[in-house]
C-alpha cells in the first residue's frame, strides 16, 4: 500500500506551518505502508496541479492531505469538502477568492473515503486530542480536500483521500493569547496513528461509533 500524504508551506503571517513540519517528520513506512511525502504551496490555482501530478507518478492507494488550522486545538479528519472558494485572507499568490465555483462539473460536495471515526479514535488513543470536523472551511484546505476528490471523481477512481486539519504549534501562538496549540511531537504522533487507523481499516469501512462536533 502506498499513502501520498501532503502538507501546506506556511502562509498569512506565519513563517511556519506546522503541516508541513510534521509531515516531513513522518516514518517513511507506517503500518507496512509506504508513505510518499509531498509539500504543496498555499496557492488557490496551483496546489491542486502539484497534488494531480504526485497522483499520476506515484499511484498511490490513498492521498491524506494535512493543513493547519488556527484556533482548534484538536486534530480534526474531516468529513466533507464543499465547492467553495472564499478566502478570509489572500493566498500566497496574493489571490482571493470570493464566493467562487472550485468546478462547474462537480459536486457541490464530497465525503471523505477515509475512515474519519477510527482516525479519531486512533489519535485520541495514542494520546492525542482528536474529533472528527464537519467542516474544512472555505480556505485553501478546503480548496484541495475538494480538488483531491474531484479528481478522484473524474481522472483517478481508484484512490481514497480525505483531510485532516492540525492545531498552531506553540511558538505560533506567543502572540496569540488564550489560543491553543499543540507540539509537533504531538503532531506526527496523531497522524501517525490516524495512518495506522486507514491501514488497519482498508477494506472494511469506517467504525460505527459518535464522533465529532456538530460544527
């Protein structure tokens, strides 16, 4: 099995991202998977083309897209994406998107392949606070989770995919007051057991347990 898992470059006022960080701290196999790195830049029009050609060379069996998410302090898999573009802030091309269509021919939302509830319970398990999220925003996590299934839906029907968003990490918080954060230890240890929760569970579905938030 092959998992390509991605992670955004830092964005807004931050110099660091702490998707990224973790993920180029992931083990190189996990669970008896190879796990295939990919860093990706926090830009509207370009982070998909990037995610579409790692897909097409590498073939992997599932894609898990990391993204930070300021102000959660959970790792939070998400459950589905929506076909919106609407930036709070301008990307890091300097493009902000209002109110936009990602695709005419798509849906107007996707639900994960990922079993989101056995992630969760992987992470909290392993130490890590965790909840499956209803929602990924209108940023550009949003942006790919969409893109990734969409390109399931039309060119690679044989993936799974899905998203998990991962809290600031300390240091991106001492100006921050009352915000929450989480280390990056903590980081690669939830998505390492939220990894080994989709390998032991390929093939068999999500769980059936009461996951998550209402929002």
């Amino acid at each position: 099995m092959k998992i390509l898992v991605t992670g955004f470059d830092p964005f807004g006022d931050d110099k660091i991202n702490p998707a990224i960080e973790a993920v180029k701290r992931l083990p190189d196999e996990i669970a008896g998977a190879q796990i295939v790195k990919l860093e990706i830049p926090t830009k509207f029009n370009v982070s998909a083309d990037v995610v579409k050609d790692a897909i097409a060379k590498e073939k992997p069996d599932y894609v898990l897209s990391i993204g930070q998410a300021g102000g959660r302090f959970e790792l939070t898999p998400e459950r589905v994406a929506i076909n919106l573009d609407d930036g709070r802030i301008q990307d890091n091309a300097g493009y902000q998107p209002l109110n936009h269509t990602i695709h005419g021919d798509g849906e107007n939302a996707y639900f994960t392949q990922l079993p989101i509830k056995a992630m969760a319970k992987a992470i909290r398990e392993a130490g890590v606070p965790s909840a499956v999220s209803n929602t990924a925003g209108t940023y550009v996590c949003n942006h790919i989770f969409y893109q990734v299934q969409y390109m399931r839906d039309k060119m690679f029907p044989d993936i799974k995919a899905g998203f998990m968003h991962i809290p600031f990490l300390p240091e991106q918080v001492v100006t921050r007051p009352e915000t929450p954060s989480l280390s990056l230890d903590d980081d690669v240890l939830g998505i390492t057991a939220a990894i080994k929760a989709i390998v032991s569970r390929d093939g068999k579905g999500d769980i059936e347990t009461i996951e998550g938030k209402d929002h």
